[in-house]
C-alpha cells in the first residue's frame, strides 16, 4: 500500500535535498503553511562524483588556507591564544530543567567548510564522508567517489546537541498518508556515537585530529558503532511528547529493560514536526493517486538536535533538529534485541494499524491515534491536490504522471541551482557533458539533468540513436547507464528481440523438429544479412521447412561454435583433401587475427607447403628464427615476405588469407580488388579466405559480395563472430558453392552423382560436427529482424514490428514480464537495399564518434601514439589494399609514460569499459610497427555509442595523472 512514486522519492537523498532545500520551496503549487520558525535545513548541493572538483571549487572548498582554522566570525591560526569566552557543545544529560535556568555557555563557532558528503542511494554507514579543506584534494584523485554515482553534500549540522559528550542522532518515525496528511510518532530512538566529541578551544579545532574524521566519533548510526559492545550506548528511548531535560533519567545500560524508562525530547518536537510538515506539503505533487489503495507510506527519519539563536536575542537558544534522511520504509530489526527496543516497534506499528490500516479493512469503527500526532493537514489550507477527486486514479498510472511530475521539477531544479552559481567559477555546474539518463531504480524511470547542456546531433529523444538504444537492454537498464561500453570489439551488447529469441528456443527444446527449422532458418537469415539474398533457387522458398537441400545456386552456410573453429576445419579440408602440395603457397597478412593464421601454418606444416607473408610495412622483415617468420619447421628459403601482394602471388599460390578489417587498426581492405587481382593471378586456383570478424559488425560484409556471390571479386570464403556483431556466441562461415564441392569431391566421404552440383544435408554434416546450438540459430534469426526493425525505423520514423518497440522505462518491465516468448518466424525479405540504408546510417553514426575521439588524441601527440595503418601494404606496387572511404570505430593507442593496462584500470574504475592487451595478433605486427608496450589501449564502439560518451571517455583519460605533461 505504498504511496505511487513514494519510495523512490523519499527514500532517497538526492530528491529529500532538492525538496527540503529552501531555493525549491515553490515545489508545490500553493503552500498552506506560513513561514515556521521551527523549521531548519542543511545547506545541499546535489552532483555526480565525477562532478566533485566543481562543487568543491562552487564553496571554496580549495580556496581555504590548510593553516588556518575558519570558522563564522573568526579566522584563528591554529594555536593562537586569544581572550575569548569559553565554549560548550549542549548535552542532552546536562540541560538546564527550565527557561528560567542560567543559559549555558555558548556553542563553540561554526566551521565554514565542513561537510558531509553522502552517496544518495547508500544505506547504514557506508558511502558517507567528511570533507574539509584539509582533506578535500584526496577525494580529487582517489576513486573513493564513484564518477556516475549522485552525492549529496551538506553542511556539517552545527552544534551538535551531544549525548554524555558523544555526538547523537534521534530516530524519528513519520506517516505520510493518501489524504495528505502527515504524523510523527511520540516514541522515538536515540543512537549515539561510541567515542566522544571532542573539541579543543585554543585552537577552535571540533575534533582531536584534524587530518582524521573517525567514524566512530561522527557517524552515529547503529551499524556503525555496535560492534563496540563495551561503548555501543544501545537504542535509547525517546518520548517526543515530554519536554524537560534528560538529567533524570537513569543510566541507559543500568535501566536496559525498563520499557518505561524515557528521555524527554519534547524541545525538539515542533522542529521535528515542522520539517516532515514542509516534506509532506512540498513532496504532495509528486505522491498523488494513493486513495484507491488507501496508501501511506511508513518512514523513519533520522534527525540531528542542534540549537539555533532565538529571535528573541535576550532568549536562550532555539532548540531545532536537521532532517539528515529519510528510509521507506524503516526497519524494524533492533540493533540489541533488547525489551524496551522491542517494545518501543511494537508499539509504533500497533497504533499504525489501530489508526490507519485496520478502519480501512472495516475492522474496528473507531479510529484512535494512539501514540501519533497529526502535523499536517492540507485541509486546513489549501486542498490536497488530486488528479481526479470523484474518481480514485489506478496507482500505476498515478505513479507515471507523479514521475513526469518529479522529472520536470528536477530539471527546474537543476537549471536553478546552476543559474546560482558563483560569478567566479561561470559555467562551472556539475554534468556539464553528461548525458541524459535514465534513472528507472532512482527516480521512476524518467531522464533527469543536474544540469543543462547542448544536445548532440548523434542523439535526441526521436534519433535514430535512441531507437537503437532502446533496443538493448544493457543501455535500457538503469544500472548500467553509468557504464560507457568501449569493448565492442570483444563482444558487443545484444539486442533484447535475439535475447527473446534464444529465451523462447530454450523453452520449447525439440531438437529434430524445433532445432532443426531453427538451424536452416538461421542459415537463410545469415545468408540475407551478410550477403544481402537468402537464396536465388525459386524451388527453395525461403520459409520452406521441409525443404531439406540447398539450391545447386546458393551460398553455403555452416556455423559453428566461433570463428576460430570453423577456420580451422576449413584448414584442416585444405590439408586433408589434398588440395595442398609440396610446392604450393600460402599467403598471410600479417595484421591478420590468429584465427586466421595458426590453421594456415598447422597446414603448411603438415602438407610442405611454403608461407609466405604480406607485410604492413616494407621495412618490417621478421627474424629468420621466428615462428612466424619461416612456417613452423619449414625451411626459410620456402618464405618470402612483402608489403606488395603482387610480389607474393604465382600459379602456384592456393590460400590467400587476409582481414577484412584489423582488430587492432580499425583500417578496411579493399577485398573486391584482392579477390580480383588473386583470381586472375592465379587463374582461378586461388582461394581468398577473408576473417571479416572484426569488419561485419560495421559494414555487414555486403560490399564483398555487391557483384554477385559467385563474382570474381567475391572472396571463396568469409567468416564473422556472431557475438561481435549484437548476436549470440555463434560462428558463421559463408563459401561458395564451387569451393566447397571442389574441397568435398576430394575428401574420402563423396555425395552421390545425383547430388554433384547440390550442398545437401550430408555435406553440412561433415562440417557441423555434433550438436549444433540450436538457441544461438534462434537469435541469429533475431539479429535480421533487429536490422530490419532499424531499416524501417530509418525509412518511416517508427518501428511497426511489435517485438520491436523502443522500450519504455516506465512500463518496460511489466510488457516484459507478461509477453510470451515467440521462436523468430525469420520470415526473410530482400534485404540489399534497405540494408544499405542502415549501413549508410551507421556509418555516418560511427563517422562522428571516430572523427571525435581521434581528434582528441591527435592533439595529446606525442605522448599519445595512436596505432594506424601506414599505407604501405598494397595489392600492387601502384594500388593501396586499403579502402580509403572506411574507416572503423576501433582506435588503439599506446601512452609514453602510463602502461596500456594502467590506463585501462583508470578507465574502469570511472566507468569506461575498454580492454589492453595483444588482441590475439602475431608477432610480426608488433615488430612491423615498432610497438614496444605489452599491449595497446583499445576503444572499440559501435552505433548504439554517443558523442556524449566520447566527451565523457575523454574527459577520463583527461584527469589521468601524469596523460598530459
């Protein structure tokens, strides 16, 4: 029966600053309470952690002498002497009994600069801190604050009202209910720190060591003193309807079980109440919709007692209690377990159902507060806002409008508080690049924005980007918007309708049947994303499942586990069938993926054939004793190397193995032309077997085939990683039909005359080797329809598939819970031409995000090296092998000072997900290129990225010690 939206409200830090904050008393439309002098809040500043500098920069933070003490009123060096009056922090044991009472000495003056700084969300003890100027700069290069995670900073509350010269806090528990009204408990806790506060008046120093705020001296919560049974003081308890003083009262540890014995803490009733009466009204238009449900929410809040000057300057001072936070609810476990404690819950909840929760059941008629006293009630001013008086709105739909509500007052809240920034530091406001996010767990579901910032063409609320975004749970997930995702190259996010896909082909497992129509529609749907037709046999209907032969015309398709086994048993044909001879050649790249190397060697090793290399650079000669340099065991007068492929092919040359793309250098190779020039040079016996891992998940490998799939300059064979390119862990091997039968005529198992020309059934046998995966071929059904859904979104504005909505965050999870899973008809269309609007789309996307990030690190040469192609590796002497009109997201560079793994651990911990290390490459390219490091840095984006998270990623490597000289 929670209130709608309320949790997410009250329970959090972060929106208890922005209400209680006194810049946001317009919050609520009218107020139906007159100014109260009763009530006092703590000076707050809400910013992310990476956000911390400039807060802290915003209060003068880093401006204060680390030599002098500053406090309101007087600047003292430390260990001055001077004649001043004495001071004396309150105690709650030793109050004067009455008004009439000598006052007390007066407090010691207030510190200008100590706060305590809180993560928004954290809970007990943890994520809390106390910032002065003297420690303030080692949160600047600590990780100690989490860059995405929201603080909340407040003045330290000052004094502190003490208990037997400890620091105390009183927990309070509130009500808020449907109606709008709000009550405060009389009973109530005292938690009390375990070691005392100390305060040294020579030197106006608030704690023994400056340089060290002990926990157990300022941190007053239970969990973070009880371990300490000799000083943990226990739950005191507290009457908030009794005002006096507390020196009556007995010992807490000698009366432990007397559940009658109370302090008296009705002096600080009419603060307490005025704070929950300002949360209560200002929070209403954000809690509205709780009456079909009769909602209320329970809290329990902890408040600081401290002492303000009365108005009234001949009075003593005002006694007045800070609202710290607030929890939604409370617990209701007790720290000691002992009686009085127990009782103390009992009774808070037993007159919380007496009051409000049992009339509403009609149970009992008469409804009695008992120990709860009403401390709002908007009917005696202005009305209690409602969507609809007459009739109760359904709290779901209630808690969507109160979080556009609460969006709309953030982001009013935020442009206030920078509008309020200080003349010297202009334009200094936390989240200067951030971009919008989507706080579902923190506030309801709805993108808030601590700051205004300008928007980036690459991504608006109707952009294509945000479709595609939308679409993957990884960005759709709240928690995970604090990460930026640069390791695409490693394994790229997955789109929820393959997630879907694989979830329902596990749910309805029938492997002769089911993962059989899976397997062959998986083949058809790799086959129209990757070389743009499914089939151009008319007999072969693409949604035939009974059709158990390919078309003598079309591709072969066979997965596999990944890539590396399938180049490997397309290797280990090569060497078994034959088709390799004493004499023969094969060539490597050298920038090739060891995929797409070791198989060729294990070859040549076996067969004696000779290896030969096709450098990057024309300089780049390996050592003769290298593995790499010779062929494993093979004599190195067989081998030749050059930075020219026309140096290294002859009729004599069976296996050219080439990259689509390096992993590494993100440069695209002209793979029309090398097919070419390989088949007219070798005529005809030359196989081209293209790793198009890294390249596909970017340029869909169509180009390759754009003249038709049996085309001269159409490679024999290419291979893509499926979980590279937004699908599952799956491998995928393309080849033409005349390549695979030549291989398969040669082999000892043949097909039978009838089938000479067709790929049947027996030949995929021989290649997938036991049971294939069956839910990897659903989702990579799934992947066409996610291409497809984005083809459309691109050509209409909208996506009409229905799997295919882009997720709402506010009801996202309910439509996901209750949809049933559906295997993917994969019903396959034509995909040439508009798949070539999104590859146009998501290289104008990438365009961007490159020219960005390389921008930057050009600028920080020559500490950085970025690792680039150098234009030497040509087909011919007077043709570059490289495409000049592509370039991919993947950047890799290395530092002159900081390693490569240093900087990805930086990276990680401020949520910059990258990797370092070799990336599976030879040694001649660490040789041809002169990279002398362990590994490189990589960054390796995708179109689902943002130039927001290029600036953000920036910034990172900005703030890295010892990047810039």
């Amino acid at each position: 029966s929670h209130l709608p939206n309320g949790i997410q409200i009250l329970d959090d830090k972060w929106a208890l600053a922005r209400l209680l904050s006194s810049s946001n008393s317009s919050s609520s439309s009218s107020s139906s309470c007159p100014p109260n002098r009763h009530f006092v809040a703590l000076e707050s500043h809400c910013f992310r952690g990476r956000d911390f500098e400039t807060f802290a920069t915003r209060v003068g933070l880093t401006e204060a002498d680390h030599a002098t003490i500053s406090v309101d009123g007087d600047a003292t060096t430390r260990g001055s002497k001077k004649n001043r009056p004495e001071h004396r922090f309150e105690d709650l044991m030793s109050r004067p009994p009455s008004a009439n009472s000598p006052p007390l000495s007066p407090p010691p003056p207030s510190p200008k600069n100590l706060w305590v700084v809180k993560d928004a969300l954290s809970n007990g003890a943890g994520g809390i801190w106390i910032v002065d100027p003297t420690n303030v700069r080692r949160l600047f290069t600590s990780p100690t604050l989490h860059p995405d995670h929201r603080y909340v900073a407040q003045r330290y509350a000052w004094p502190p009202v003490l208990y037997r010269g400890r620091k105390c806090h009183v927990r309070v528990y509130g009500l808020l209910t449907c109606d709008g009204k709000a009550y405060v408990h009389r009973r109530a806790f005292l938690h009390v720190a375990n070691d005392p506060f100390e305060y040294d008046d020579d030197n106006y120093s608030y704690c023994a060591d400056r340089s060290s705020f002990e926990p157990s001296v300022h941190i007053t919560n239970c969990c973070a003193n009880s371990h300490d049974a000799d000083r943990f003081a226990g739950e005191i308890c507290v009457d908030l309807a009794t005002p006096g003083t507390g020196e009556a009262a007995k010992d807490d540890k000698e009366d432990a079980n007397n559940i009658d014995s109370y302090i008296p803490l009705g002096d600080y009733f009419p603060s307490i109440a005025a704070s929950l009466a300002t949360l209560a009204e200002r929070a209403a238009p954000f809690l509205r919709g709780g009456d079909a449900n009769s909602g209320f929410e329970y809290l329990g809040l902890d408040f600081l007692l401290s002492s303000v000057p009365d108005d009234d300057a001949a009075a003593p001072r005002l006694p007045v209690a800070y609202l710290l936070e607030a929890n939604s609810p409370p617990s209701q476990d007790t720290a000691t377990g002992l009686a009085r404690a127990e009782e103390l819950h009992d009774r808070v909840v037993s007159d919380l159902l007496t009051m409000w929760v049992l009339p509403r059941l009609g149970i009992g008629r008469n409804r009695e507060c008992g120990g709860w006293k009403c401390v709002y009630d908007p009917a005696e001013g202005a009305s209690h806002p409602s969507d609809d008086a007459s009739v109760p709105i359904a709290p779901s739909k209630a808690a969507i409008l109160n979080k556009i509500r609460w969006a709309m007052f953030e982001r009013k809240a935020a442009r206030d508080y920078c509008a309020r920034a200080p003349a010297a530091h202009p334009g200094k406001c936390q989240s200067d690049r951030e971009d919008r996010r989507q706080l579902c767990d923190e506030n309801g579901g709805l993108p808030t924005e601590e700051c205004p910032r300008p928007r980036d063409n690459a991504l608006d609320d109707t952009s294509p980007s945000m479709f595609v975004r939308s679409q993957f749970p990884y960005f759709a997930n709240n928690r995970n918007d604090s990460e930026i995702f640069f390791e695409s190259g490693g394994g790229s996010q997955v789109p929820e309708v393959v997630v879907n896909a694989m979830r329902a082909s596990l749910s309805n497992r029938d492997r002769s049947v089911v993962g059989a129509k899976c397997l062959r529609r998986a083949r058809r749907a790799l086959a129209s994303l990757l070389i743009g037709s499914p089939c151009s046999n008319p007999n072969n209907n693409i949604n035939n499942d009974n059709n158990d032969k390919d078309g003598s015309e079309d591709p072969f398709v066979t997965v596999g586990s990944n890539a590396t086994s399938l180049l490997e048993r397309l290797a280990y044909k090569f060497r078994e069938s034959g088709a390799l001879a004493p004499g023969d050649d094969i060539v490597i790249a050298s920038e090739n993926h060891m995929a797409n190397v070791q198989p060729w060697l294990t070859a040549v090793e076996a067969s004696g054939c000779n290896v030969k290399w096709w450098t990057l650079t024309e300089t780049g000669r390996a050592d003769q004793n290298d593995d790499y340099g010779s062929g494993n065991g093979v004599s190195s007068s067989n081998s030749s190397e050059s930075s020219s492929l026309s140096d290294l092919v002859t009729d004599r040359t069976k296996v050219v193995a080439v990259s689509h793309a390096s992993n590494i250098l993100g440069c695209v190779r002209d793979i029309s032309s090398i097919c070419r020039f390989v088949h007219t040079a070798t005529n005809g016996n030359g196989t081209v077997v293209v790793d198009g891992v890294a390249a596909a998940p970017h340029l869909l490998s169509h180009s390759v085939f754009s003249g038709g799939m049996n085309a001269i300059m159409s490679p024999d064979w290419y291979v893509v990683s499926l979980h590279k390119m937004y699908g599952p862990h799956l491998g995928c091997l393309i080849g033409k039909r005349d390549a695979v039968m030549e291989l398969q005529q040669t082999m000892s198992m043949t097909s039978s005359p009838s089938d000479e020309t067709l790929i049947t059934s027996e030949i995929y046998k021989s290649w997938e080797l036991g049971t294939v995966n069956y839910e990897a071929c659903a989702g990579a059904c799934a992947l066409q329809e996610y291409f497809s859904s984005l083809a459309r979104h691109l050509s209409v504005g909208e996506c009409s598939h229905p799997n295919l909505q882009p997720s709402n965050e506010m009801t996202s999870e309910t439509s996901r819970d209750c949809r049933k899973p559906q295997l993917p008809t994969c019903d396959i269309v034509e995909v040439s031409s508009t798949t070539d609007a999104v590859t146009s789309w998501i290289h104008g996307v990438e365009d961007q995000l490159i020219d960005r990030l390389l921008g930057y690190l050009k600028k920080c040469a020559p500490d950085v090296r970025i690792i680039e192609d150098t234009n030497e590796m040509k087909i011919t002497p007077n043709k570059h092998s490289n495409r000049k009109d592509a370039r991919l997201p993947i950047v890799s560079f290395v530092h002159a000072r900081i390693s490569s793994r240093d900087i990805v651990q930086y990276c990680r911990k401020n949520g910059v997900i990258c990797r370092s290390c070799r990336f599976l490459s030879t040694e001649r390219f660490w040789r041809e290129l002169n990279i002398e490091d362990e590994g490189v840095v990589r960054f390796s984006l995708a179109h689902y990225n943002t130039l927001n998270e290029v600036d953000r990623a920036i910034g990172v490597l900005e703030s890295l010690d010892k990047w810039r000289k």
